[in-house]
C-alpha cells in the first residue's frame, strides 16, 4: 500500500495529474483565489495530489485518478485535519465545503 501510494503522489500518475491542471490548486481556484503557489527550481508550480478518499480506507478505487485533486499545501493540511466536508462524490465532480464555503471541483480525466 505505501508503494503504490508513494508511486501515485510523487510518480509518473502525479506527474501527469498536475500537468494536467496546469499545477494548479483546484481548491484555490474554485474559491476564486490565485490557484498557483511558488515555481519550483525546475520552473514548475509547487503543487500536492490528494486522494479525496482517504488511501487508508483501501476501498475500490482509491488510488484511481478519479480519486484525486491538486492542492496547494495549505489546503491540502486543511483537507486532512481543518474545517472541510466531502458532500458528493459522483463520477464527474466533488462537491465539498471548506472554511463553511460550498464548492464543486470536477474530476481529472485523462485523454
């Protein structure tokens, strides 16, 4: 389990997840703030996957990029132990509430 999920948050599937939001913080931007954090040495933005559904759980799916969202790191420590609420989790969007906000992120589909 910690290999498969080291594998997806700082592998090849995380790699692709952020390139795919333009390493942007899904939570940011839904809120209407600047969703890029600071750009990395490399030149990219710094951003964090999360799993939505907590790896721990080890239900089906849980490690598919269905399961996953880009983060800043302030949100993503707010995700785990702050104030946010998972409403929906349907196949294409989750709908949460953080800091008392309702917001709807949709799913990271691959092409």
């Amino acid at each position: 389990k910690q290999r498969i999920s080291s594998f997806i948050e700082r592998g090849s599937i995380a790699n692709k997840v952020k390139k795919l939001t333009n390493y942007k913080c899904l939570v940011c931007e839904a809120l209407g703030q600047n969703p890029h954090s600071f750009i990395k040495t490399n030149g990219d933005y710094y951003i964090e996957t999360h799993h939505v559904e907590p790896v721990s759980t080890l239900k089906i799916g849980v490690l598919s990029i269905a399961n996953l969202m880009t983060v800043c790191a302030n949100h993503h420590r707010q995700l785990h132990y702050g104030n946010s609420t998972i409403l929906e989790d349907t196949e294409k969007h989750f709908k949460l509430t953080i800091d008392e906000e309702t917001i709807i992120i949709k799913k990271i589909k691959i092409s």
